[in-house]
C-alpha cells in the first residue's frame, strides 16, 4: 500500500477514534466539563494530535454532532419518502430500534440538545437550524409521497411530525434516566397514533 494512502487512512482512523472519545465524554461529563485533555487520554492520542485535527473543542463537538445527525433537508432518507420508497413512520421505528442499540450515542445527543439551549453554547445554532432543516424536509417528503397540498392539512402534517420528534426526544430522555422504560413500545405506540391522522389527511387529499 503507498504510504500517501496508509498515513490517510491512519488519520481517519485517528480522528474516529477522537470523535468517539469526544462523543463518550461529553454525553456523560457534558461539554463544558470536558477537557480536550481527558478527551485525547480517552482517544490514545497526545493532546498536540487532536488540535491537529480539530483545532478547538467547539469545533470538534460540531463535527462529532454533524457526523451522525446531519442538518439537511436533501437527505436520502427523505428523498426516498418523497418518492413512495420508504414510510415515514416505518422509517422513525427503524431509526428508534437502530438508537435503542447505541445509548452512547443517544446520551450525548440528548445531553447536547439540552446543554444547546443555555447562551453562548456552542451548539445552540447547530440545534436550531437542525430541528428545522429535518422538521421541514420530512413534511415535505410526506406531502410529495401522498399528494398532500392543503395548507391546513400541511399545517396539521408539521405539527405530527413536531409531536412525533418531542415524543422521541422525552422518551429518550427517560430511558436514559431508567433503562427500564420501553422506549421503542412508547414510540410504536405514538406511531400508531399519528399513523390514523396521517392516513386520514391522505384518504382526504386523494
């Protein structure tokens, strides 16, 4: 293998293992009781080795939120709703089993999303434009995917898809505190639900 493409393949390899460190720590510690310090100790690099890559702990907590949750709205997921391949809803549950394997994971969105509403954070832009971008193109997607154009029955469509994603974010938020609450049952249960509204708003617009 050229060593060009064994030293690049060792900084991705190097940068994953930061982003996880970082995505570990501050889902447990927080961000602002996060050192960059216990960070590269948690990532087996010296600290000089993740400045290279990341520059500040600001920038480094972006990316590790952009890695894995995307402020879009052109993403395949919804691109693949809007042309009739794939549920919404079907799409959420799949989405909530895949969580309900990575608490980690998880634990530090939810943490972030909580921490992003105090001045100053880092995040609070990043949550913002990213619970609009993703509110606005699953509505979008759905309309396309069921012919939905009524501005009232759009109306009533954000407000399902606000309701399914605040039900999520509580939920989430309680099985972090007590594994032993059924987060996927509490979702399935919510799905069904705004399944019925959904489907009715469809069979009228049809």
């Amino acid at each position: 293998m050229p060593r060009a493409i064994r030293m690049a393949q060792q900084g991705e390899q190097t940068r994953a293992a930061i982003l996880d460190a970082a995505i570990e720590l501050f889902g447990k510690a927080g961000f602002r009781s996060t050192s960059m310090s216990q960070i590269a100790t948690r990532a087996g690099v010296v600290q000089s080795v993740l400045h290279h890559h990341f520059g500040s702990k600001d920038r480094l907590l972006l990316e590790a939120l952009n890695r894995y949750y995307p402020a879009s709205t052109e993403r395949a997921d919804m691109r693949a709703i809007a042309e009739g391949r794939v549920d919404f809803l079907d799409e959420m549950l799949r989405v909530t089993r895949l969580n309900a394997d990575r608490p980690d994971l998880v634990r530090f969105f939810s943490a972030m999303s909580g921490e992003a509403l105090t001045e100053g954070h880092p995040a609070q832009e990043f949550f913002v434009r990213r619970y609009e971008a993703v509110r606005e193109g699953y509505v979008s997607a759905i309309a396309k995917s069921k012919g939905i154009t009524r501005a009232s029955d759009l109306k009533t469509i954000n407000n399902l898809v606000t309701l399914l994603f605040a039900a999520s974010d509580g939920l989430q938020m309680q099985w972090l505190r007590d594994p032993e609450i059924d987060y996927i049952g509490g979702i399935e249960l919510t799905i069904g639900m705004i399944r019925q509204r959904m489907d009715a708003i469809a069979d009228f617009d049809g």
